[in-house]
C-alpha cells in the first residue's frame, strides 16, 4: 500500500468511527494512567540545567529555555507549537498547513512517517553545541509526559526540529491537552511541561497504547510509587 493510500484508508477509518460513536466518546480524561500531572510537576519544580546553553520558544524569541535534568528524566517549561508533518491526514497536509512535510525524522514499525494528527508525539531540538539529545539518553520513540494546564497526555518523540528553538508537538498532542491543535492558528506561548524519561523506547512507535502503559510505570517510579 502506498503512502497516500494508507493516509486514505486511515482517514477514512476515523471518520466512519467518529460518525459511529457520540460526540462524547472522544473526550480525553484530564491524565492518562494512574498518576497525576500535579504530582509530577511537584518532582520538576527546580532545574538542574544540563544543557550548554538556552533555546528560544520561537525564532523571533530570546534565549531563555533551560534544558534540565535529574538521573532519570530530562525536562523543559515552554511553549507548544503545531508540528503537522508527516503522514497527510485531513488535519495535516500542504494546504492546512504551508510548511507541511511529509516526512517525521522518525517512522513508523511499517515503515511510513508518524501521523501528526493521531499520534501523540513531540519534537526535540536538532543536535548542536547547546544540547544533544542522544548524550542525555533520548532518541526516536523515548516516552514523554507532556503536562498543560493539569493535563497530562504520555507522547513519544517523534521529530526532530531546529537546533535553537524548542518547545513543539504534533496536532495530535495539542488537541489531547485541550489546545488549538491548527497548525496556523493554534498551539500556545507558554505554560508546557515536557518531562522526558532516560532510556525508555516505546515499541512500536506508533502505539499510544504502550506509549500510556510505559509512561505510566516511568511515572510512578519516578514520583516514587513504583
């Protein structure tokens, strides 16, 4: 099947599941799994900063975003910006969004790009002199709490951005935390919680399913209820 294809038969899926269930069945709960995001904001109230430098929110931004760390996380506070690339869905394609590419820096377990506008994932700075990802035990498929407003939804990283800026996730993401996921309109300028967790991989990628269940155990054992 090729990749249109399947963007088709995906879209096409979702829509005859939506039209079967009620408007209420797509309704997340304010977090996923067993622990809260008031307890594990509580754990990344101080920053241990581990990266070289700072990163910008947006371009047009100053410096001021610390990456920080502890033995079994790395976490940042920014804003959320709409990634949309990848797979073209309904929500995500060139004329949606005018910088949509149709490649993630990581694919899925059948080897097409991620899906922005299903699969919750984020995005991790490119590797520079300010910060590698891959030094602090991060790569493609490593489980992430992203928080908002109390809100938490577990995500995978899925992309890779700009070496300066930091602070992005998919379409998917944003609309799991109650955010304007348009990719032109949307997102926030601040108040985000990415907490990352050292060394985990969700497998396959592409299942939110397990990206919650592993989160999930991470989670607890790093809040100290494991």
């Amino acid at each position: 099947m090729s990749r249109c294809s399947k963007a088709v038969a995906l879209s096409g899926a979702a829509l005859l599941v939506a039209a079967a269930l009620p408007a209420t069945a797509t309704a997340r709960p304010a977090y996923e799994g067993s622990v809260t995001a008031r307890e594990l904001l509580a754990k990344v109230r101080s920053c241990t900063r581990i990266s070289d430098g700072l990163f910008r929110s947006d371009a047009d931004q100053e410096e001021s975003i610390p990456v920080c760390g502890t033995r079994s996380v790395v976490f940042w506070k920014a804003d959320l910006d709409i990634d949309c690339d990848g797979l073209g869905s309904p929500e995500c394609n060139p004329d949606t969004d005018e910088y949509w590419q149709p490649e993630t820096a990581y694919w899925d377990s059948e080897g097409y790009p991620l899906d922005s506008a299903d699969l919750p994932f984020i995005v991790v700075p490119a590797i520079s002199s300010v910060w590698d990802y891959n030094y602090s035990r991060i790569r493609g498929g490593t489980v992430a709490a992203v928080i908002y407003r109390n809100r938490l939804v577990y995500a995978v990283v899925g992309d890779v951005g700009p070496t300066d800026l930091i602070g992005e996730a998919s379409h998917a993401t944003a609309r799991a935390l109650g955010i304007d996921p348009d990719p032109t309109t949307g997102g926030v300028n601040s108040g985000v919680t990415y907490i990352l967790f050292r060394d985990s991989k969700v497998t396959p990628i592409e299942s939110h399913r397990a990206a919650v269940r592993l989160g999930d155990r991470l989670a607890r054992k790093f809040v100290g209820r494991s």
